[in-house]
C-alpha cells in the first residue's frame, strides 16, 4: 500500500472537515460580519443639451393614435400605447375616433386606428386614410376589426392582402423576422397562454412578414408591411397585442413601419431573490430530507445557493437579495420581537461577499396595506395605519444594522407584490437611502393594491423599476414577455424565490436539478436574445433608468450615414436603433452592435460616448 497516498487523502478528508466547521460555526455564531459599506455612487455629470428645447421638439417624430373609448379592449390598448409611444420619445396624440374628423391627418408622421369597430368608427373616413398614405404618410392598422365589411373591402388591396376568408383561432406565433430585439425564428405555442382570433389572410409576396400565427398546420400572416402609393401600412392581424405584456410587441410594429427608430434604454440584466436572506430555512421538508439528506437549511446552504452563485457567474447576472426579518404576522409594533439568525446573517454577508445587494422586502412579510387592500385568500393582516407601516421598517433597519454593519437599504420590494399608496408613503419617509421600488409591470388577473409599475422616475425622485418575470421554471410566456417588454427598454428584470423547490405551483414538482437546468436555460436565452444587456444590482440598474429616462436623442439619415445629437447628456448612454440597413461603427463617438448575438438583423444597441456622435449605414 502506498502510504504516502493513503495520508494525503487523510489529510484531505480532515481539512475537508476542519472547513465544513468552519462554516457552519460562523453560520451559527454570527462571526461572518462585514463593516465594509454597500454603497453607489449617485454622481452624475451636468446633463449637456446639444440642441434648444423647440429643435428637440421640431425633430421629434409625431403619431395620432385613434382609439374607442367606448371599448374596454381599446381602452386598454391606448394606456398601454402611452406607455409605449412616451418610452420611444414619439409625440403621440390620443383621440376618441369619433373626433377623428376635427384633426387633419397630414399633420402626423404616423394615424394608427387602435380599435376593433372599423365599421362604425372608421367608415367612409377610409377615403381619407387611404390618401394619407398615397401621399406617403404612414399607417399602423393596429386591431383585427369585428367585422371584415366594407371598410376592410375598401382597404384591403392596398393592405397587400390578394384574398381574406374566414377568422382562424391561433395557439402560437412564430417570427419570421425581427420584429422586436433577438426575436428571429422564436416560436411560442401554447393555446391558453397566446390563443388568439386572426382573420385568414394570403399577402402579397412582396410585402415582408414579421410574424406568423399558427393555426394548426396553417401560418397566417399576423404583421405585415405594404407600400401603396408614396406611404406604407402596417397591419397586425390579431387582438392579443392590447395585454401589458405586448408592449414591446407594439414598439416593434411601430419602430417597424417607421423604418429607422432610436431611443434611449436601459440596458440592464438583474435578478431578484425575495425572501433572501429570511428564516424560511429554519423549516423541514420530506421531500429536502429523502431527495438529498439534508435538513432545508443545510439544502440552501450546501447546494441551493453554491449553484446560485455558479449561475450567476457563468452566466454574467448580479443578484439583489430582498430582507426579510421575521414571518410573524404582527402588525401592531407593541408586538414587535425579533430573535437574532445567523443563518439570515450569513447568507446576508455572503450577498455582499460576491458584490450583490441587500434590500428591503420587510419587517415581517405583511404587506404594506391597509384592510380591505390585499385579497383575503392571502391570510394576511392589514396595517391599521401608515404610521405602524414606518415602525415595521424602522425595526427592519436597525436589525440590519446589527446583522451587516454600514449596510444601506436602497431597494424595496413590496411582499407578494402589493403595497397601498399609505405604504407606499411610508416606504418612502421611513428608509432614508430609498433610491428604487419593484413591484411588477402587469397586475393582469390580480386583484387588489398590486403595486403595478412603468420604468420612470416617480415624482418623488424614486425611481420605479417594476419586475417583468419571475419564477425558476423556464416557460413561453415568460420568454414571449422578456423580449418583448425587454426590447422596449433594454432591460430584464426577474425574480425567483429560494422556495420554489417547495412550492407546488412554482416547483411543480420537479426536482432542484431540473428547476437549476430550467433557470439557467432562462438566462442564457436572456444573453442569446439580449446580449448588450450589462449586469446590475436594483439600485444600479434604477441610475441605469435615470440615465436613460433624462435623454433625448435627435437622430437624422444623410449620406449613408445616422448624425445624433443628445439633450439631457450625462456619460455613456445607451439608445436602441432599428433600422433595414447594417449599421456600422466608423469613429469614437459610438459604438453600434446588434442587440442580439443570435438573431440580430436589424436591431442594434448604439453605446454613445459623447452627445454628439455617428455611424455608417450600409446596404
């Protein structure tokens, strides 16, 4: 036997051993406390304006939107296009159709006829319409109508329809181009998540589609492009682009028929764990104990967040850990008792170890709302008022304070993604260093104080920074959302939770490993479609969107080439820019890449340098 073998594996298994106490003595004793403070910097330059406010405006492209409002669906539809039109720096004007007659549409760059009822609102109007666009406007036909009658007769030809027959009912959508950033050949097909009504239609082959609706073995054209006489109409041959999600969706229909479309982004990739740290790891579980032979807190700790971590790295993405102290339900502060975790402590120190966040999810996970606020099937306590809101976070800051010294709380995040506008108040008077809340960008199916969000800076100077996806399972809808509300801002913001595994309708059953595979498939798919996306914490990605928010680009096309020019410039900047031809970088003012690695065609992501800057088209 060789013993010089036999002793090196048992010095290794001793070592192995020593490290292992290690570890779970500083887990137990709290001796893993850093003082080193988590902080950003605020500090941003003077903005510099290169143009006068009224050349800015004199340069901006203008859209009339007609919608009914009358109609739910259309309703909807124009909230969300005022969500859309401000983020590309489109003047938009909203106008009952009904009044449609008191505006001149030569006065618009862009008419889109956001409604479903042609028949009744359009009419005899599509006379007028159609000279429009012969005189080379353009025109977004942004809704299938009820009824293919008379009007759709009247317009369909110049549509670039040969033949239309009867309404199909779809169960996916495959894009046949790049409509929206990274999206070539992606395929969703999921009946209950994207079944819609499209009309069967045959176009002309020479009009370019964008995407398709499947229907059985059948593609039907959904969007479309036609010239006719010196204009162009874009059609969308569908119903389901009114939903919050679809915001991009439409973006890319309107940068499309535009033809050349730059504004700015944020260009941010972050993910957020809710509950982490918290003393959910303090619970059993049979399915933890046979599957691995471990209690749930050694699960986290030895397997759970080691594989978080290695994600994270492998794939380039920065983590934001939400707080949470206590799960009692107390919500009267006389109540208030906090026993101190080191567990919470330890995977708290180890978030900051790796350079990621610690924010605010809460006190206890009673969420920041008054009775009557908060569906009642969630069990949980109301607030009697804003006041006891304040003492729970106050109680939530000083127990920071003594589990991560000099640690400042930038980042809220509300439990379960409900906060009242009294919690939304106390949020902000009760953490000092507030600099971003994120609830979520659709409260679609929800009911209650669903703290539902736009990427802006509220007028309180906090900046709103909704979530878009969340969960470990990799699903359609979650992909169909990520490109399309992540190619209208450049950003992805998702969360998970640590107790996915344990939860029936998150984990579905499946084991760590499986839900691990699924969640890194997501953030690959994230770097394939989006790759300009740079890693960042909340509070990061939140002065991302100040950045962003603040510019204004002038952008026009002169021999072969784009010349911007920035309003509201602060540093290194990022817009997105559509365009039919390649954009190249040709000097140090810019530099311009394909947004996707992938499938990048024809969108591009253009890293400003200085306010006033350039490229090379080609083709």
């Amino acid at each position: 036997m060789n013993m010089e073998k036999y002793y090196r594996k048992i010095y290794l298994y001793i070592f192995g051993a020593i490290a292992i106490a290690v570890v779970l003595f500083a887990m137990n004793s709290g001796l893993l406390i850093r003082s080193d403070e988590q902080s950003v910097s605020f500090q941003r330059s003077e903005p510099v304006d290169t143009l006068s406010q009224a050349d800015m405006e004199a340069s901006t492209t203008s859209a009339l939107v007609l919608y009914d409002p009358g109609d739910e669906n259309s309703k909807k539809y124009q909230t969300n296009l005022e969500r859309v039109f401000g983020w590309l720096r489109i003047d938009a004007k909203y106008l009952s159709a009904e009044r449609k007659d008191s505006v001149s549409y030569q006065d618009y760059d862009m008419v889109m006829v956001a409604f479903s009822d042609w028949e009744g609102l359009i009419g005899q109007d599509c006379t007028r319409l159609l000279h429009y666009v012969n005189d080379g406007g353009k025109l977004f036909l942004g809704l299938l109508p009820d009824d293919p009658g008379g009007v759709y007769q009247t317009l369909y030809r110049h549509m670039g329809i040969i033949d239309y027959g009867n309404y199909q009912q779809s169960d996916g959508i495959r894009f046949t181009n790049e409509l929206i950033p990274g999206s070539t050949s992606q395929t969703f097909k999921d009946a209950d998540i994207f079944g819609d009504a499209v009309l069967g239609v045959q176009v002309e082959d020479s009009c370019p589609v964008y995407a398709t609706a499947l229907a059985g073995d059948r593609e039907i054209p959904l969007v479309w492009c036609n010239d006719s006489g010196e204009g162009e109409i874009l059609t969308y041959n569908g119903t389901a682009i009114v939903g919050d999600s679809w915001t991009g969706f439409a973006a890319g229909c309107i940068a499309t028929l535009l033809g050349n479309c730059m504004y700015p982004v944020i260009n941010t990739k972050t993910v957020f764990i809710d509950d982490f740290p918290s003393p959910q790891y303090n619970t059993q579980s049979d399915v933890i104990e046979e599957d691995y032979n471990r209690t749930v807190q050694e699960f986290f700790r030895d397997i759970w967040w080691p594989d978080m971590q290695n994600a994270a790295q492998q794939y380039n993405y920065d983590y934001v850990g939400l707080f949470i102290a206590t799960y009692d339900d107390v919500v009267n502060p006389d109540d208030f008792l906090y026993q101190k975790d080191t567990v919470e402590q330890y995977f708290g120190n180890s978030l900051l170890d790796n350079n990621f966040e610690i924010g605010a999810h809460g006190y206890n996970h009673q969420s920041l709302a008054l009775d009557g606020e908060v569906p009642a099937d969630l069990g949980y306590n109301a607030w009697d008022n804003e006041g006891d809101m304040e003492a729970s976070l106050t109680e939530l800051l000083d127990i920071t304070a003594d589990l991560f010294p000099d640690v400042k709380l930038y980042t809220y995040v509300p439990p379960s993604n409900y906060l009242g506008s009294d919690g939304r108040e106390a949020v902000a008077h009760a953490l000092p260093d507030l600099q971003v809340i994120s609830g979520v960008y659709t409260s679609e199916g929800e009911e209650g104080s669903v703290y539902k969000q736009d990427f802006e800076v509220a007028s309180d100077g906090i900046v709103e920074f909704p979530r878009t996806t969340s969960g470990t399972l990799d699903d359609p809808y979650d992909r169909f959302t990520s490109l399309s509300v992540g190619g209208l801002y450049g950003v992805f913001s998702h969360f998970i939770h640590p107790d996915d595994i344990l939860d029936e309708e998150r984990g579905q059953g499946l084991s760590w490993e499986e839900l691990y595979r699924q969640y890194c498939t997501r953030l690959q798919y994230i770097n394939d479609c989006l790759s300009s996306l740079q890693p960042a914490t909340a509070v990061e990605a939140a002065q991302a969107l100040r950045i962003a928010e603040e510019l204004d680009v002038s952008y026009a096309e002169t021999d072969g080439r784009i010349e911007g020019q920035c309003n509201g410039y602060t540093g290194t900047s990022y817009c997105y820019f559509r365009s039919d031809k390649k954009a190249v970088t040709d000097n140090d003012s810019c530099s311009v890449k394909p947004v996707s690695d992938v499938a990048g065609e024809k969108w591009y992501v253009v890293e400003i340098y200085e306010p006033t800057f350039s490229f090379k088209l080609e083709g």
